[in-house]
C-alpha cells in the first residue's frame, strides 16, 4: 500500500461506530504493535471491515496500521480483530521482543563511523 487509504464512509460518527462493533468494547488481548496476518480470503458475507482487514493482511501488520489504513480508532479494529481471531481469520503474532534486536549504542557508532567517511 502506498500510504492510508481513506475510506468513502465517515469516520467520525460514533452511532457507525456503535453499528460497526455491535457495541461491544475490545476483549482480545492486543495491542498496538500485536502483528496481524491473514490466514484466508475474505468472504462476500463478511462485513465490509472485517474483509479489509483480511485483505491488507497479507503481510504482517501491527494493529496500529491497520487502525491507520482503515481510519477507525485502534478500540474499534481491536474488536473487528477479536471477531476475526475467533473465525481463525487472522493470526495475532507478537512483536520481535527488544532483547532481540540490536544494540542501540552499536547502531549509533555504526551511523556516526559511516558519516565520518
């Protein structure tokens, strides 16, 4: 995707809202940097959020993204994300864990080293 797509319905009223997550608060045990990734296709049936974020899953996205991309608030989409988990439609994976990446300091000498060249 080239940046957030921004849908043809209006983000803001909260009755829609209301409408899209059946009034209902999020109960999944996410987050926003929880990684989502798509496990099928989406279904003609599905309701037209729920089978966005199927699509744009493809690859992995954090909840964040897709929050973003579909211009809905991250409460909003963690609920469509708990309806989607429990279809097994999608795959909740956790983000890389901190001790796993590299050091920060290593990076920094690493940068400050190449802009000395």
């Amino acid at each position: 995707m080239t940046g957030p797509r921004r849908p043809d319905w209006d983000e803001g009223v909260p009755e829609r809202l209301y409408v899209i997550t059946g009034g209902r608060g999020p109960d999944a045990p996410l987050d926003l940097v929880t990684l989502i990734v798509s496990r099928s296709t989406p279904d003609p049936v599905m309701q037209p959020e729920h089978a966005a974020i199927v699509r744009m899953c493809e690859y992995p996205l954090s909840v964040a993204e897709i929050s973003a991309y579909l211009a809905l608030p991250a409460s909003v989409v963690m609920v469509l994300l708990a309806d989607l988990l429990a279809e097994a439609r999608v795959e909740a994976r956790a983000p890389i864990p901190a001790a796993a990446l590299p050091d920060i300091e290593l990076l920094e000498a690493v940068m400050h080293g190449l802009r000395n060249l």
